[in-house]
C-alpha cells in the first residue's frame, strides 16, 4: 500500500508511485481516482500523458485505450489489459492505493 497526500493530485493530475515495487500511474481525472499499471502492455512505454476518453486511458505512444475499470484493452496493437489498484481516501484525507491481488 502506498499513501499519498490528496494535495498531491489535484484534478487532471496524473503521478508515478510505487506500490509493492510496482510502478502505478495515479490518475486524478475530473476527481474520479484511478491507479492502473504505469506502462503500456504492448511495449511497456510509460502510459503517463496519455488522455482519458470514454472511460479509457489512451497510450500517448500507440493510441490504445484501456479501460480504467478493467484494464482490458481496445483492440491491437495491445493484447493484454493493464493492472488496474485500488484507490480510497482515508479519514485523514490521504490517497490510499492498494495492489490488486487478483490481477496478475
């Protein structure tokens, strides 16, 4: 589990943390909280300045999108979904994002 400081993402923001040693991209887009595998799973290129669209984070790189619920991609070039975390706030405040255990 990793924690962070909601001032740290404001709207539209998008930041790499580290959960469990794995790089996760935070995604703060118009205050719905995302945290998804930070590289694209079709040539591991940062995913980090992609844009959301439709519920799908689009690769600045290839133009796939991937769902921000599943992870699962649109179509080619990608093949396999992406990691998607799990993002609370806690009492305090803090972003709380959690490595999902069920997706590999």
């Amino acid at each position: 589990m990793t924690r962070i400081p909601a001032t740290e993402l404001p709207t539209g923001a998008q930041r790499r943390i580290t959960v469990d040693d794995e790089p996760v991209l935070l995604l703060n887009h118009e205050g719905s909280l995302h945290a998804v595998s930070y590289y694209c799973s079709h040539m591991d290129y940062p995913l980090e300045g992609g844009t959301i669209e439709d519920g799908l984070l689009v690769c600045p790189y290839h133009g796939v999108g991937f769902c921000l619920k599943t992870g699962e991609p649109d179509g080619p070039p990608a093949m396999n979904a992406i990691r998607i975390h799990k993002v609370t706030v806690d009492d305090n405040g803090d972003l709380l994002v959690t490595a999902n255990p069920n997706q590999v």
